[in-house]
C-alpha cells in the first residue's frame, strides 16, 4: 500500500484509513479516534502516523471535528470520494429480492397500488424512507381547457390532458375578465389546438398570437397568453409521488430533534420541492446519489437520497429512491435502490 498520491489527493493508506473510519461512523454515528481508527484498520501503523494521515484527510476536506470531540467525521467531500471510489458494494440479500419480486408479482395489475408497496419495501428493507414518483411520458396531449374567472385578478385554468389527466393552474392577470371574454379564449384553443402536445401548442401560440394580433381584441389576446404560460408547467403525472417510512428517520440522532423533523417533514409535504429533486435522476443511466449539500437545498444538508431511473411502458420513466441520514450504509442501499429500479420496470413492461 503506497503512500504517494497526486497533489490534493490522499493517498492509498490515506484512502483506505478513510474508508475505515466512514464505515465505523456509519455504524454507530459517533466521531472517530486515531485509536479506534487504528484498531479497526487491523494495519500495524502507529498512533503518530495515524494522526498525520487524518490531519491530512482533515486538510483536504474529507473529515473534520465536530465541536470539541477529539474523534472526526466524514464531511459531504468525504462521503462523495468514499460513495466514488472506496466502498464495496454489498448484493441484496436474497430474501429481500424474493420478497420484492413477490409483492412486484401480486400487484403487477394495480399500477397504483403498486407504486406504494415499492415505496413500503424501500422503506422496510432500508428503514429509511422509500420514494417512488409515478412515470411519466414525455408527451402531453391537450385534450381540453377552461377558464374560471376567481377573485383577486386571478383565473384558473383548468387543463385536461392524455385520456383523464386534470390539472389545475391559478393564474394572476393584470385586470378581471367576464365569463364570455374567458369562455371566448377557451373555445379558440379548443377549436384550433386541441389534440396537439403541449410543447407544440406552447410554440405554435407565439406565431399564432403574432398572426391573429390585428384580428383578435386584446382581452382574448391576453388571456390566450395566460393559457400559454399555464401549459409551461402542466407535465403528466406531475406533482405525483409516493414516499413511505418517513418516521423511520427519527431513529438516526442527527435527525431526530423536533425542529429539524418538523423541517423535513415540510420538505417532503412540498410536492415541487422533493420532484425538482428526483427528477435530476430521470434521464441517468443508473444510479445516482445526492449527498448534503450536493442537493443544493438547505434542510437536506445532513440528508442523502439514492435514486435511480425506471422505465414504464410507452417510454414512461419515473424514479424511485431511499432518503436518509448522510451516514447511510451505502453499500447496500445503492444496491438496493439499482435493483428495484429494474425490477419495477420489468413489471411495468410484462411483455418485454
């Protein structure tokens, strides 16, 4: 084992010392000494060199000490070089891929209900929380729109969208329009647009608008535009996901004080918030994991999520996942997380 390492990289001692003291951390949660490092390593490296290496571990950011605590822990830099490169992925225990496929196999007709047991099985196989969100196509097909005029400068546009799909947008407007101003933009739209994707529609309005400016009255115009803006955010399935297992969460001491629960707790609540999250996974090739910061939002600094892509029929994709503390076992929720992914497309797509 070589001590040499580029500049600003540890070394392979360094690496494996870290990786040591990450896994010792993840399993009981408390900051490592030079001497439990040293007795868990099993290498015959003395106290002295081994302080040395962790304060070289400490420089380039990996670890760091908590408070007055003599021991250190991994830092989000840390965790990332280990998640990288260091750690040994374990394969799901077979048991637990029995019991997925099992409960994959007696929902397999119930897509809904569905979606909610692999959200439970994440959760009880990990005791983190499980997430799932519902898959999506890449199309939406505008089959109809309302206007409904509401108090306040405010309309809602109520869109519908495949063959079911309803969404709902409040928007504000500069004055209030009349019931025939409203239901006069509806029926040009559902006259001239209905049936196309949302994305083409969206387009096809910025030249249509141009075209028509001279012969449509100005409310129309505006209100058209209002629908247009409406449809930016109309995805199907969207704002629609199932996390499960989030009370396990209080069971890691890092998370389980009232007010970081209750901040979490908000945090999933908040649909937009928790999909802008998952979906950074949708178009991935496997696995990805967002460790603290890596999130970019501030409640999810002590908070990693393992996700991973799956695919429906009719090139639907969602994504599932496991949120929990930063100190996961990852060596097996990444498995876990992988492989889940695949099964539940397999059982979305029987005939594959």
């Amino acid at each position: 084992m070589t001590n040499e390492s580029p500049a600003g990289y540890p070394s392979e001692r360094a690496q494996y010392l870290l990786r040591v003291l990450i896994q010792r951390f993840i399993q009981d949660g408390q900051p490592v000494g030079s001497r439990t490092l040293s007795k868990d390593s099993g290498v015959a490296l003395s106290p002295a060199t081994i302080r040395n290496v962790m304060a070289d571990l400490e420089e380039l950011g990996l670890i760091c000490a908590p408070h007055t605590s003599a021991g250190r822990v991994p830092t989000p830099q840390g965790y990332r070089l280990f998640v990288d490169s260091l750690v040994r992925y374990k394969a799901p225990k077979d048991g637990d891929i029995r019991q997925l496929r099992q409960q994959l196999h007696d929902q397999q007709d119930d897509p809904d209900a569905l979606l909610g047991s692999v959200s439970k099985m994440l959760s009880h196989i990990t005791s983190m929380a499980g997430v799932v969100t519902v898959a999506r196509g890449q199309q939406a097909v505008l089959r109809q729109i309302e206007f409904l005029s509401l108090s306040d400068n405010r309309v809602l546009v109520i869109l519908v969208i495949n063959d079911k799909e309803v969404q709902n947008r409040i928007m504000h407007t500069d004055r209030v329009y009349t019931n025939s101003e409203l239901q006069q933009a509806a029926n040009f739209v559902n006259e001239n647009y209905v049936g196309a994707d949302l994305a083409n529609i969206r387009s096809r309005l910025v030249a249509d608008l141009d075209e028509t400016r001279n012969s449509m009255n100005q409310a129309m115009h505006d209100i058209v535009t209002v629908a247009q803006s409406a449809m930016e955010g109309a995805v199907p399935g969207d704002g629609e996901f199932v996390i499960k297992g989030e009370t396990n969460l209080m069971s890691f001491a890092e998370l389980s004080d009232v007010d970081t629960l209750r901040r979490l707790f908000d945090a999933f609540s908040r649909k937009r918030f928790m999909l802008d999250l998952l979906d950074r996974s949708i178009n991935a090739s496997g696995v990805q994991v967002f460790i603290g910061e890596e999130s970019g939002y501030g409640i999810l600094d002590d908070i990693s999520v393992v996700s991973a892509p799956y695919q429906a029929e009719d090139g639907h994709v969602g994504v599932l996942g496991v949120i929990g503390p930063t100190r996961m076992a990852y060596d097996r929720v990444v498995p876990i997380v992988d492989i889940t992914a695949k099964l539940l497309g397999s059982a979305l797509r029987p005939g594959d």
